[in-house]
C-alpha cells in the first residue's frame, strides 16, 4: 500500500498558500525616505513626458531637500534642490515616512497640511497618482 499522497487528494486550502505582502518599512530619516522615493520612482508609470518637483522635508530634520525628475517618462531621483521645479512638496519627515509606509494616504497628509504643495497644480496631479 502506498504511503504517497497525490496533490489532488490534498484539500483546497492546503493548496493555497497566501503570501501576503509586506508594506515597506520607512522611517523618518532623510536615508530611508530618499531611498523609498528612489525604489517608487522607478516603479511609477508616469504619463507626462516631464515633471520636476524639490521636496523638502521638515520636522525633524533640518532642510533637507531632494528632487524627482521625470523626463521622457523615466524618473531621476537625488538628494539635492532643484531650482525651477513644475512644483514644491513640502512635507513634514514623519508624516511624509508614514505616507511611504503606506501607514497614511498622501490626499489625507494633503488635507490635514502636513504636506503642502506649491507650483503647477497639474504636474502635481499627475505625479501624485504615479507615485502615491
């Protein structure tokens, strides 16, 4: 008699196996946010051939800005200013963390005026549903 079960004989719940995934964990440091932004940018589906916004994080850190760049729908991230930028994000850094983390809806951070934004409302527009 064989001892063997076939996967078929298996229950359907044995079978699937969820995997469930896990929010990244951003905390509010300029490293881990700037790196955060860097792997979202370069994951976002821009539709605008070019947007340039300065972030600028507050709160806990001392001004420290960086820049997204989008040209020809291919996103530039690094951590300096960006003069001239389609519009300005200016965030508090624990706020802005918790929005990468997925722990608070960037709109909800936007209403409360813990991120604000300056510029060209729609490259703003079109940036934030790419990215949040």
């Amino acid at each position: 008699m064989s001892t063997d079960v076939k996967a078929n004989a298996l229950p359907k719940s044995a079978k699937k196996t969820s995997v469930k995934k896990e929010k990244p964990v951003v905390l509010p440091t300029f490293e881990s946010i700037y790196n955060a932004m860097t792997a979202k940018a370069y994951k976002a589906k821009f539709t605008s051939e070019f947007i340039s916004t300065q972030i600028t994080l507050t709160g806990s850190l001392e001004f420290r800005p960086l820049y997204v760049k989008v040209e020809d729908k291919v996103a530039e991230v690094a951590p300096y200013e960006y003069n001239n930028a389609s519009f300005y994000i200016d965030a508090d850094t624990d706020v802005f963390a918790a929005v990468l983390s997925g722990k608070k809806s960037f709109y909800e951070a936007l209403t409360e005026g813990s991120i604000e934004l300056n510029g060209d409302p729609k490259k703003a527009v079109l940036f934030a549903k790419a990215m949040f």
